[in-house]
C-alpha cells in the first residue's frame, strides 16, 4: 500500500473514532468492510488489525468519561465470558482461511446480517417499552434471574450472571471472527434491554469493547495476522477524534444522545442491508 491507501485509512480511523468516542460503540462492523471493500486490505488482516486499533479510542475515550471503578464491574465479569468467545471466533476464522484467503469473501457478509439483526432486535426492544405503560417498562432482568445475581452500576434490578457471561461469548466470538468488537451488539441491549441510560451504558459498553479487543490482539498478534502499518494509520487520528467524541457526547443531554444511537443504528441497518443484497446478487451472479 502507497500514502494514498495509508491516509484514507487514517481518514477511516478519525472517523469511527468520534463515533466510538460518542457512542460508546468500537467501530468495527464499519471499519472491517471499508478496509477490505474500499482499501483492499485482506479480511484476516481488517479483523485482527482493527481489534489491535480499537485499543486506542476506547482507552481514550474511557479516559475522557472519567469512568469509576464501580462502573466496570459489569465488563470485568464477562471478561471470561469474552475470552471464551474470542478463543472461537479465531479458531473459526482459523478454518476459514483454510490455505489461503478466498474462503474469507463471506465473512463481511455476515458482519453485515449481524447488523442488521441487531439493529431490528432495538426496534422491538424500543417498541416494546414505548408500548408499555409509563413506569412498567418490561425489564429482562425480571425474567432472567437464574442463578447467582447481581446489581450493577446503572442497572435497578440483579441481573443473573451466568446469562451475562454466555451473551458476552456470543459477543468475543464477533470479536474474533468478524472484528465486531461488541459495542454495537451491547450498547442497545444494556439502555433498551436492561433500562441503562445511554451515558451509563456507553462507559460499560466501552469497557466491554476494550476488554474484547485486547483479548482479540492478543490471540490474533499470536496467529501473525495483525498488520501494523494499517494499525499506526488508524491510530494516527483515531484517539483524537475519540476524545473530541467524547466531549461532545457529555455536554449533550441523554435524550440527544438516544435520538443519536437510534438514528446510528438506523443507518447502520440500511448500510448493512445494501452490502447483504450486494453478496448475495454477487454470489448468485
């Protein structure tokens, strides 16, 4: 790759970075297909480099948030749930690739449909409390209190921990396979799923995304697929942004900030299918 592909990278960085530092979101379910789609960087290499650059805008922005201790306890107790994951999503990957790289051309694909999925799993989840009466939102954590549970940070009911630690698998395998580092799966399913507010929810879902894609940097590093060129090009502006994200995500009320994440994921789901009607009018054709 020239400067040219280095700078555009560098552009791709800034950009997800704000997102990250706003939302509380990593940014990979963005960065993986443009990297591989637009850049030509090969997928094995989008996946373990952008966990390896998620690092970056989520210290960062964690940092600018001023997250508490008794913040993460919530990230830290999946952590073992995360590792689980991100050890079978590399080994996944792994068999993917099989002895070469074209085995790989479904793996955006799928980073797509899950998008898409989790984009409609707000809706409902939105849908279902606007219909419910003021005050008796349906909270999941009713329903789910099996086995050891626990209140955490933002959080007015216990919440069964062996259901958490399983969702964070599901959610350290998209790290591993996909470069999904977790924030766009976890973020809606913490304010609509478990009645967090956006501000609280994002500093969880940035510790969460951070704890993923340290994991996932390791065991890719370990594998040799993390490209270290690509890695300082997004880095070159990625924390930036993501401090400037954050700031301006503070000064905002929470409403602003849950009108942003739902007109986020709205255009993320209307991204994400396109590139699913394009895979499948490729693959057919």
């Amino acid at each position: 790759m020239g400067p040219t592909e280095y700078a555009a990278i560098a552009a791709l960085g800034a950009g997800v970075g704000l997102i990250a530092g706003a939302f509380g979101v990593g940014g990979g379910f963005l960065l993986v297909p443009l990297l591989t789609g637009l850049i030509g960087v090969p997928v094995e290499t989008a996946v373990a480099s952008v966990g390896c650059f998620l690092l970056g805008p989520t210290t960062t922005a964690l940092r600018a948030r001023r997250a508490k201790l008794f913040e993460l306890r919530l990230p830290v107790t999946v952590a073992g749930g995360l590792l689980v994951g991100v050890l079978a999503g590399a080994a996944a990957l792994d068999a993917a690739r099989g002895d070469g790289t074209t085995r790989l051309g479904g793996l955006p694909t799928a980073d797509a449909v899950v998008c898409v999925l989790d984009a409609l799993l707000f809706a409902a989840l939105t849908a279902s409390r606007l219909m419910s009466p003021r005050g008796k939102e349906p909270s999941p954590a009713r329903f789910v209190a099996f086995g050891p549970t626990r209140r955490f940070a933002g959080l007015e009911d216990a919440v069964s921990v062996p259901l958490l630690c399983w969702a964070a698998t599901f959610v350290g395998a998209a790290a591993g396979l996909l470069g999904i580092a977790g924030g766009v799966i976890v973020l809606p399913a913490l304010t609509q799923g478990l009645g967090m507010s956006v501000r609280e929810a994002s500093k969880a879902s940035l510790a969460i995304v951070w704890i993923a894609s340290l994991q996932a940097t390791v065991v890719h590093a370990a594998a040799g697929r993390v490209e270290l060129g690509v890695v300082v090009a997004l880095l070159a502006c990625g924390p930036a942004a993501a401090f400037v994200g954050s700031r301006v995500a503070g000064r905002l009320p929470d409403r602003v900030l849950g009108h942003g994440l739902t007109g986020l994921l709205a255009a993320m789901a209307a991204l994400s299918a396109g590139r699913v009607v394009f895979g499948v009018l490729a693959a057919s054709g």
